[in-house]
C-alpha cells in the first residue's frame, strides 16, 4: 500500500452499505461519507467510523459532482463508491466525470431498473420470465393474459419486496394496480417509476449467488439457499450459506447468473444474483450489482467461508490486490421473525433459548410488547433475525430457524 493514505468516498451508506464503511475504515484509509443528511451515520449506525461528511442531494447526479468539485477533496479522492443501491448507477455516472474507476453507467442503469435487466436478458437469451412493461390496469390485463395465470406484478426500480404481487385473476390484478400506483416513493425519497413489470410466475426452489467477477468471469462464487414466505407474498425469511439443496445443480446455477451479469454489462466487482431453480432449470429473477444484503454477505459469508467481499470491493476500486481465498469451510444461516398474523404483540416468549445456544454468532429481536405486527408484505415488516453457524448447511439451517420457531408472540 502507498504511504499516502487513500481517500476513499461513500455515497449514501445504509442498510448492506455500512460494512462498505466498516472494512475501508479498519483498513486505514481515510473515509468520506457523501450523504442526504448529518444524521444519516447515526441513523443508519457507522458513526464514529468515518472522517468527513460532504452534503449533497443524493438522487441528483449534478449535486454530487459539484459538491464533491466545491469540496477539499476534489482531485484527491481514490475512489468513489455506492454503498446504496439506489445512487448506484448515478455514482457510476459521477465516478466518469470525476475519471474514477467504477461499474460502466449503462450497467449500472440496467441493474437499478427490472425491465431493461430484463430487456437484456432476452437479448442475450439469457434464461429468464416472460415480461411486459405496462403502465395501466388496461395494459396489465392485457399483458397477463399474454403471459398466463399467475403472474407477478412488480415495481421496475424498488426493492426489498415492496409492492410485490402474486396474482391468478383479472380482479386481483385490478386491485393490485390499484394499489402499486400509489407508490410513489421508496427508500431515501428516491421516486418510484409509473412503469410496472408483469411477469412470469416461477416456481422453484429460490438462491442467490454472491459473486465477484473479474473481466467477465467469477473469481469467487457462492450459492446462497434461500425460503420466501408463503405467497402471496415473496418476502425472504431464511439465508443459508453455502446452500443445502440441489448442490449439483450449483455449476448450472452460477453459469446462468454469470451469464446475466455479462448481458448487462457487469462485468466486473461484487454482485448478487437471484435465480429461481425450475423444472427448466435456472431462471434470472433479478441482478444486483453490488454484495448481497440480508446479512449474507456481512455475516453468512464471512462465518461460513472467511470471506469478506465488502473489503475485496474496496481493494478493486483502489486497484490493490484482492484475496479471494475462502479461509475456513462450514455453514452459516439467517433466519427472521415474522407475525403468522395481525395485532398487537403483548408478550413475547423464546428469547432466552438464543443466548443459550452454541451455534448462535448474533440476534437482534426488534419486536416488543406493545408494538403492532403485520403479515409481512416486504422485508420491513420482518421483527428480527437469529445467525447461526454450524458444520454442514443443514445444521445451521435447523439451528437457525429452531430457535426463531421457539420464539413465541402473544397477541392482546
């Protein structure tokens, strides 16, 4: 590493995106978090690892170029880096301008938005779910009948499960349009596009492949085994890493993501890709082109393998050298509280078991008495998670939602 220490620029860091700022920070190089607001490190839990704050309007390219050309670290930075998916592509466009290294803007672009991923899918006969983009019920109807019962109705630019329908008629569709209309606004006040995508129902066993590529092809890959909850929702409720299902399948599987990746141009860097297991074999449901969330990467990954891919990313946007080595071989789960129903939780027992257990690295239960609970629609309506390790995928699977199943919510 040179003497001089690098400066490394975070846009927006949250949610996956602080263990961005954690692994710079214990590194030793010099953090700039670029930020909607000074209460975000607070807010989204890094202060006191990071070394300035530059203000800008997230969701406006220009004002994050010009307040990083206004401030004292103009020319000096060594990277420029999103550390939320939602500034990722105008952080791309932004690292151009600036001359740093970073994922092309096109690529960048196709991975925040569903419908041109999926555009080039198709062009690249990449497998993936028949689609339309529509904008009215009209088009909608029109679409799903095209396509067939059931279909998926979804947002083309949000996330985490928000507004993710399962529908099987024309009057379910009407109501979810209804509904999916209305949201306008995701996280960080980011704008939600009036452009929706009809898709394909697959059906099939659920993964993630956590990859990091290099020149188009996976210097490291893992398979991440995961279970949705009960449709009509697809909210994800349990990680497990590596996966405990259809092990031989895993070459098919990381081939077919590999594959979307190089459609869309990300060809390079970390990312995480979501693929349904068919009876026609792997099917692209999304590309994300930065490390998985959901604590598989700043726990599943590091507990399981020794790998830390939040500091590999570091070290290719400065251009040092990347240790891709997995430094130890077992397995590791996440799995989340949810509410089997709606109301307001008075009592909550279980939780003394998880302090108990030897397979536990971590917990944090959110729910208390008091609070009221929904049937969870999307990832926010989750209550807490428990992470376990243990020697094979499946004890650490059964470890993890062991004690989640232990835990029980009393209803007034």
């Amino acid at each position: 590493m040179n003497s001089k220490k690098k400066i490394v620029a975070f846009v927006e860091p949250s949610f996956y995106g602080v263990s961005f700022v954690r692994a710079a920070y214990e590194q030793g190089f010099q953090i700039i978090s670029i930020v909607s607001s000074p209460e975000n490190p607070v807010k989204y839990g890094y202060e006191g690892i990071y070394h300035d704050l530059i203000i800008a309007d997230i969701r406006d390219e220009d004002s994050l170029y010009e307040a990083i050309t206004n401030s004292e670290y103009h020319h000096k930075l060594d990277a420029l880096i999103p550390a939320t998916d939602y500034a990722s592509h105008l952080t791309a466009k932004v690292a151009e301008r600036l001359g740093l290294k970073g994922v092309p803007y096109e690529a960048a672009l196709k991975s925040r938005n569903k419908d041109l991923a999926r555009e080039a899918y198709a062009e690249h006969d990449v497998p993936s779910a028949k689609f339309k983009k529509v904008k009215t019920f009209e088009e909608a109807a029109l679409a799903a009948g095209q396509i067939g019962y059931p279909v998926v109705l979804k947002p083309t630019n949000a996330s985490s499960s928000q507004k993710v329908f399962f529908i099987h008629s024309s009057g379910e569709l009407e109501q979810a349009m209804a509904d999916i209309v209305d949201f306008k606004e995701t996280y960080m006040n980011f704008k939600v596009r009036e452009e929706y995508l009809i898709e394909e129902y697959l059906d099939g066993q659920e993964f993630s492949v956590e990859l990091f590529l290099q020149d188009g092809d996976p210097i490291f890959a893992a398979v991440t085994e995961k279970t949705t909850s009960p449709l009509p929702y697809f909210v994800e409720i349990v990680h497990t890493l590596p996966t405990s299902v259809y092990s031989e399948r895993q070459e098919d599987i990381v081939n077919t993501a590999v594959s979307a990746l190089r459609a869309i141009g990300l060809i390079n860097g970390p990312s995480h890709v979501e693929v349904k297991l068919t009876d026609k074999g792997p099917r692209i449901i999304e590309v994300n082109g930065r490390p998985g969330g959901d604590n598989i990467s700043s726990d599943l990954l590091i507990q399981a393998l020794g790998f830390d891919i939040f500091k590999a990313t570091v070290h290719y946007y400065l251009d040092l050298p990347i240790d891709i080595h997995t430094h130890q071989n077992r397995a590791a789960s996440v799995a989340y509280l949810t509410a089997v129903k709606d109301g307001t939780v008075s009592t909550i027992r279980g939780l003394e078991h998880i302090a108990d257990n030897e397979n536990v690295i971590r917990s944090h239960i959110s729910v208390q008495s008091g609070d009221r609970i929904v049937v969870p629609k999307s990832s926010d309506d989750r209550l807490g998670y428990v992470i376990t390790i243990g020697n094979t995928p499946t004890e650490a699977r059964e470890a993890a939602l062991g004690l989640i199943r232990n835990i029980e919510l009393i209803y007034t």
